[in-house]
C-alpha cells in the first residue's frame, strides 16, 4: 500500500509538472510593469499577471506597484531621465502625449503591425472611445487598461420605503434633482437633514460630464482653446450648486465619506466610479444597492477614466515584443471580461459581453446594461499634458469656490481658460 500511495504521488507530481513546461532562465524574457493598482484591484491584476505568467513560460511578468498615480508619475519621470524606464507602465493620455515628444514609448501601431496574430478585426472589436483615445497625432501609441465610467448607485430600500420604483432610477437632471429632495429627511425635527437624498464630492470628472451633457465642450478640435468656459460650463457648475444651496438634499464631502455614508444607509444616491463597487463590496452593506447610468441632460455624453498602457524604447527588441504580448493578451476577450468581472472596469472590446462572466451578470442584474451601454457615448479629455494641471485648478480654484460662493461660475471659468491658454502658448515656444 506504502508503495501504491508513493507512485500515486509521484505521478501527480509529474502531471502538475505537465501544465507549465521547465524553462532555461537564459530563455525567459523579463517584462518590468509600473502599475498602481491598490486592494480589490490589486489582487485582482496579480491574479491576471499569475494567469498569464503560467501560460506563457517563455516570458516572466514583474508587476511592481507604486503605490498611487502621483508616484507612478514621479518614478516614470525619473526613470525616462535616466534611461532606466521599465518595458510596460500605466499612463494617462497627457503623460503618453510628453513620451511621444521624447521618442521613448514605441507607438502600438508599429508593434501591432509585426504581430501577424493581431488584425483589423481585432482592433475593430475594441470599443471606438478605446481606440481613439490612444491615438495622438494619427498614430495608436498606446492601448487601454484600466477604463471606468462614471455610476449612478443607490439604495433601492430607500425607494421602496418612499413609494419609488427601485428599478426605475432617476434618468435625467430633473429627475435626480425630483428623487434627491424626495429622500432627503430630518427624522427628529432639528432641521439638520438625518438622510441625504445625494453627496456632492469635489470632481473634475463629474464637472467634464456635466459641461459635455449641457451640450459644451472642454477645448476645440485641436486641443488649443479652452471652450470649457461657456454657457454649457456655468450651467454644469449652477446644477452641482443647485444641490447644495437651493434643493439642500446634498451636502459637500470630502475623501471617500460619501461613499461611507452611502454604505451606511445615510444617503440615497450616490455618484462615483464603477470601480467603487469593488470597494463598497468589502463592507458590510444591508440594503440591495441599484446600479445604473449617470442621469443625462441635452446629450449622453460622458467622459471615459482611467490609465492606458505604454510599452517603452528598449535596447532589446524581444523585451518589447514580450510587453507587448502581455498587452495583447490582456485586452483579449477573456481576460478584459475577466477584469472587468472581478473590479467592474470596463472590457475594452464587444465580445467580452459573451464571455460567460459577464452574460451572466447581466443577466442577474439587467439594470447594470445602462452603465456599459455608456461606452457607446463615450469620448476622452484632452491629450495634452496641460490637461493634467488644468483638472486640479478646476477642483481647487473653480468647483470648490464657486459652490462655497467664493465666485461666481463665470469668473472662475474664465479665470481658468486663461490659464490653461497661457499654459500651452507657452509650451509651444
């Protein structure tokens, strides 16, 4: 019997050993990724990396995690400086703009067109907002990663309790406006509100989709002029303040309070990332939450989030040429399905929507097709890297002071225009 147990043991061995062939170290190309993918998301990407890292023995994935975007931007700067860049790296479309100008990223394009396993009916499976936002200047320099959209959840018990179908969620400004002074309640009479109908949080994000619904636009065609600063921008800027001020079924949050207090059951709706759900999942939540499409305006349009992936310059070709099979790999269909199951991104291309995991969802949670059918209306900010700085004074000197009363709507817009206008004068000099 002792002998039985011990072949049956070593042949067990011998199978394990099967799936993943012995490989020379001399013969496994290293690719060196940045990323920043913290908790739920982390762990998933390590679990996609490990997939791919089993799979493909001839290459070998080192994930490195810098913690968060500012410091990935700080360690990328660094590195191109140095000539010390690694193979692959997340990057947003104003800092793949400045790598272009410095010849250190090569274009996908030139990588796609060696690949023969890589055609036209691939590239057109990919959502179009995708393709187009890694194209700069004509060419498709990089490829898309990590995409979200903006996600309307809410409390469906709230809804219930108030006579409100909670399959029926708020579709407009008007009515989110209507739902939002519904649910807001001062249980106990001391005129502080116990129940918030919405939170506002500071967010150029939410700022960009308002304007683009009010029927504006962040900059011209050729991402030169500021058209931010328009009648469509005030009227984006009086809607966040409208909440706040005149329907007072809002209130200013800061951080992720918002989100806590919309877990807690202390507020109705609440507007965020579909990434927030990874996170919201972690905790305890006693209500069925309602996920659907941001409400929309005169248009469905709305900005697309998130970082795309760069492969860099390298010395050795077959560095690059690895990268970017794990660039490729990770955007098939079902590993973007994969991604998008496990952190509710979004899958990059149509077909992932047949992969099991997320027919399933769908079909489990009909209401959530209204977020992905977002894609379709989709567009980008703009690929210039003074965007980068322009998002932040918009936060700090334009939405924040014009819903505190500090300023006007107007005078912060075009105090903002005027910035970012001098900013790329002076970038073309």
């Amino acid at each position: 019997m002792h002998k039985i147990a011990w072949l049956a043991l070593v042949l067990l061995l011998v199978l394990a050993g099967c799936g993943k062939p012995d490989v020379a170290a001399s013969d496994v190309t290293e690719v060196v990724f940045w990323q920043a993918m913290g908790g739920p998301l982390g762990d998933a990407l390590a679990e996609l990396v490990e997939d791919f890292n089993n799979t493909h023995p001839h290459i070998r994935v080192n994930s490195i995690n810098m913690g968060n975007y500012t410091a990935l931007s700080q360690k990328l700067m660094a590195s191109i400086q140095t000539g010390n860049q690694p193979a692959v790296a997340q990057s947003f479309e104003a800092w793949t703009s400045n790598m272009m100008k410095g010849n250190v990223i090569v274009p996908v394009e030139e990588l796609i067109a060696q690949d023969s396993t890589f055609g036209a009916a691939d590239l057109d499976d990919f959502f179009p907002v995708f393709i187009k936002s890694n194209t700069i200047d004509g060419k498709l320099v990089s490829f898309p990663f990590n995409k979200s959209v903006r996600v309307q959840y809410y409390n469906k018990d709230m809804f219930f309790q108030n006579d409100l179908d909670p399959n029926k969620p708020p579709k407009t400004w008007d009515e989110f406006r209507k739902v939002c002074r519904t649910l807001t309640k001062d249980f106990d009479g001391d005129g502080i509100p116990d129940q918030y109908g919405t939170v506002l949080r500071i967010s150029a994000w939410q700022f960009e989709n308002l304007l683009l619904q009010a029927g504006g636009e962040i900059m011209d065609s050729t991402n030169t002029k500021p058209l931010f600063n328009s009648a469509a921008g005030i009227e984006a800027l009086n809607f966040m303040t409208a909440q706040l001020n005149e329907d007072k079924s809002s209130y200013l949050s800061t951080g992720y309070d918002g989100q806590k207090d919309f877990s807690a059951s202390k507020v109705a709706l609440y507007e965020d990332s579909s990434v927030s759900l990874a996170y919201m999942l972690l905790n305890d939540i006693d209500f069925p939450i309602g996920i659907s499409a941001i409400p929309t305006y005169k248009t469905k349009r709305s900005i697309i989030s998130g970082t795309n992936v760069v492969v860099f310059r390298k010395d050795d070709e077959a560095v690059q040429r690895a990268a970017w099979e794990f660039v490729k790999w990770f955007t098939e269909p079902a590993q973007t399905a994969k991604w998008s199951e496990l952190t509710y991104y979004m899958p990059v291309r149509r077909s992932a929507f047949e992969q099991p995991a997320l027919k399933e969802r769908l079909e489990n949670n009909p209401e959530i097709k209204s977020v992905y059918d977002q894609l379709e209306f989709a567009t980008y900010e703009p690929q210039i890297s003074e965007w980068y700085e322009t998002r932040k004074y918009l936060e700090e000197q334009v939405i924040e002071k014009v819903i505190r009363g500090v300023v006007s709507p107007e005078k912060a817009l075009n105090n903002a225009a005027v910035k970012i206008a001098k900013m790329i004068e002076k970038s073309d000099k």
